[in-house]
C-alpha cells in the first residue's frame, strides 16, 4: 500500500514516457506500434514491474501491457476523471454514547478500489469508515486514527509495539474500547502481540478486518466494523479479541480471543477460526453474548500495564520430510534466542534434527513444540521420538498456536535474555494462550468424531 503520485508504479523509460506527454494515471492514451493501436485508460503499475510496460484498461475492460519498442508512439488523448473519494459528512455524534477510538493500520478494510483503473488504494482514514457505515453513530462516539496504512503481510514486530503504545494512550484518554482495523492475513499474529503487550486491560482491544473492500457489494467491511465498534462499546470483557463473520452469511459477528485466532481460509467471510477454543463471545441482535465462561471482566478503573518490547529472534520452522538439519544450525549460529518447531502430529521432527536441537538447547536456544496439525495438543510421551525430544529439553506447547507461540517468545524475549526465566514465562498462561485440556466440544464442529 503506497502512493507514489501521479504516475504510480512507473520508472525509468515508461516514467520519462508518460512525463513527456503529460500524461497522468486515469488519463485515456494510445499507443500505436507496428500497425498496431491500443487505446484506454492509464492504470498504474505494480512497483516490482520493468520499466518497459504501460499498463492500459481497454475499452472491453481487460488490462493489458504495452511494450515501449522504439517504434512506439504514445499519446495523451484525454483528461481522465481522477479517481476521488468524497465522505459524506460525519454523523451527529450523540453524548450519551460511550466512546470508542478506531485506529486504522491498513488492510482490505481500509482501502477501497477505484472501479474506472482497478487499483486498489488505501484511500479510506478510520473516519471515512465511520462515514460510510452511518449506524455507528447510533453505537458509540468515535474517535478515528490512521496509525498506518499498510497491508498487514508488512507489519512487524516494531508495529506491534506502535500498536499497543497507541491503544495505551487511548485507554489513558478514557476510552470505552478500542478498535484495531487491520489487514486479515497477518491479523492473527498482531492480536496474539497486543494480547501480551497490554496486560491488566479495563476495556476491550477489538482487531477488525474484511476479506472485501468497503466499496464493493459483497462487502463484508461494514458488518465486521459494527461488530467490533459494538463489542468496543458493551462488551462485558476485557481482553484482545478479533472480530469476524461467524458464517459466510451476514447473520452474526463473532469474538475470538487474540491468542486463539486463525485466518484458516484465503477468501471466505468466515476465514477466522477459534483453534481449541470457544470463541469468546458473539454479537446477536446488537448485544453481546458471551460463550466462554473464563474471561477478563471489564473494569474501567484497572490500571494498564504496557510492556511493548519484541525481540526479532525467534523463528517459526515448520518441520517437513527431508528437512536439512542444518536449518536449525543456520538459526542457532545467526544469534536465534528462540525456534517454534511445528512438528508432526503430537509433536515429532525427524530423529535427524536431534544433533542439532541438543546443540541449540546447549547453547541457550528456546526449542519449543507446536503442532502442524493445528487442531488438538502435542503430547510427547506417547511416543519414544516425543520422549527423546523432551529429554533434550524441547519444551511442549500444549494446545498453543505455533503462530501464537512465535509471537509468545518474540514479547518473552522483549522482557529477558535469560533462556530459563523464558521457558518459565512460556510455561505461564499469560492471556488465554493455552488450556490445560482440550474440551471436545471446543474443536470445530466438522473435526468433531
Ligand atoms: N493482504 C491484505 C492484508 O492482510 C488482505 C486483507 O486485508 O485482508 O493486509
């Protein structure tokens, strides 16, 4: 997600190009080489592509790149429109209301298409989507952000903690809830980050996203966003938690806690799963009902504890047939703090990797144990490849996670350098990370015996 002004995406040849004939995005040009003419609109282009191309939505609405041969012409035939987007005005906000702060860090939630060019740009602030989905106003009192505005496979460790300080002032500010928009592919990963960073919280921190833009029909932006506003606003915990359609109909929002989350589907509405877990809560007629029994309780009068600090030494190493030992030496010797192994079924990786596990383990690594079955807990005294791996000091996550326990580690190591203190913080449920037994009932429904 980056603007980079009238001509978007273009470098070098095509740049100098588009410069000399004035032309800008949206604007209609013609390129004509060897007997050929291809006439439409200029879109732009994909930062990583050559600086060979323009890029033209024709008439018949398919894009296509034209090469710049030398023989080429190119020329302006038109002013295009230039893709705006006009808010309608903010609704009367209504005093009574509680008060809920939307921080926008980007994603699909907050960025729209401009349908004339087919680009997609993270033109929507937090308030525009307070605009566009009116009935917010009869919610809360919002209060908007744009903290980023980044498509969330780029936001890291350092973001996290931008994120948790930011949502501490807000809290400080005195608001009811706080609501996060943010990307869904890496949304599972930020909310497990700021389950750890705020501790003690007296409101609720609700991640929100959508698999659609705002602007599209289909979109599933504007229900996710009155979920997660209402959930901000009323909800009787105090916790982290991501806010998602439960099915793929408009029916209802659901609440996962932010270290049980996962985006288990690429495009689905209903892409979030709580992964052996209830979900915390869900939003039926406007209210919210809780599903688990465990939770924080809101108190507006606890003191937040923010402890922000990431370490980006731990690595996440899914086991695989064949893998090369050597990985985990790669780690070990490049100054790893942590490895998460996502082992096979209970908990196993080859019998090769033992050599270097011990030396890691020797060394002061963290080797910790996660499933890449995803669903159920590792259990590594059933068999001896489990067994040899726990005497080598690979400590088992139980039903955590490996995302969950990546992010663990990474906000351990943000506290101490001291690998035993670490171990202990790893084996302490800190938010709901891990339970104590799997409850059938708490697997997904068509997993179930
Ligand atoms: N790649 C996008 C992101 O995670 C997808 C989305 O927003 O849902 O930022």
């Amino acid at each position: 997600m980056s603007e980079n002004g009238e001509l978007a995406g273009y470098k070098g040849l095509a740049l100098e190009v588009l410069q000399n004939i004035g032309a800008e995005i949206g604007d209609f040009i013609r390129v004509i080489k060897g007997g050929q003419v291809f006439e439409g609109i200029l879109i732009p282009r994909s930062e990583y592509g050559d600086d060979k191309h323009v890029v033209i939505k024709l008439r018949s609405g398919y894009n296509i790149g034209v090469r710049l041969t030398p023989d080429a012409k190119v020329e302006r035939v038109g002013r295009g429109e230039k893709p705006a987007f006009v808010a309608p005005p903010l609704p009367e906000q209504n005093p009574a209301l509680p008060k809920v702060s939307i921080i926008s860090t980007g994603g699909t939630i907050a960025s729209r298409v401009d349908y004339r060019t087919g680009a997609v740009r993270p033109a929507l602030t937090a308030s525009d989507l307070y605009s566009v989905v009116p009935e917010l106003a009869d919610i809360a009192r919002i209060d908007a952000q744009i903290l980023f505005s980044l498509y969330s496979e780029n936001i890291t460790p350092a973001h996290w903690a931008e994120m948790a300080k930011t949502v501490a002032e807000k809290i400080a500010e005195g608001v009811d809830g706080v609501v996060i928009a943010h990307g869904t592919d890496t949304m599972g990963y930020s909310a497990a980050a700021l389950s750890f960073a705020l501790q003690n919280l007296p409101v609720p921190v609700i991640f929100v996203g959508s698999q659609r833009s705002a602007d599209r029909p289909s979109s599933d932006a504007a229900t996710n966003l009155t979920g997660a506003v209402l959930a901000a606003a009323k909800a009787p915990f105090a916790e982290v938690a991501v806010a998602m359609h439960e099915t793929i109909s408009d029916t209802a929002i659901v609440l996962h806690r932010g270290t049980k989350v996962r985006k288990c589907h690429t495009s689905r509405r209903d892409a979030f799963k709580s992964v052996n877990a209830k979900p915390l809560a869900k939003i039926v007629e406007k209210r919210v009902v809780m599903l688990a029994e465990d939770y924080k309780r809101r108190d507006p009068s606890r003191k937040l504890v923010v402890k922000p600090n990431f370490s980006g030494k731990v690595a996440l190493i899914k086991f695989y047939p064949g893998m090369d030992p050597a990985i985990i030496d790669w780690h070990v010797d490049n100054g790893y703090k942590a490895i998460v192994l996502e082992g096979t079924g209970l908990g196993h990786v080859s019998n090769r990797l033992f050599q270097p596990i011990k030396r890691a383990i020797e060394k002061g690594v963290v080797v910790a144990m996660a499933s890449q079955c995803i669903w159920g807990r590792v259990n590594m005294n059933v068999y001896d490849t489990g067994r040899d791996l726990l005497a080598l000091g690979v400590t088992p996550l139980e039903d955590m996670l490996a995302e969950t326990a990546t992010v663990k580690l990474m906000w351990i190591f943000g506290q101490t350098d001291n690998p035993e203190e670490a171990k202990q913080l790893l084996k302490t449920n800190i938010a709901g990370e891990f339970s104590q037994r799997t409850l059938h009932e708490e697997m997904r429904e068509d997993i179930k015996q």
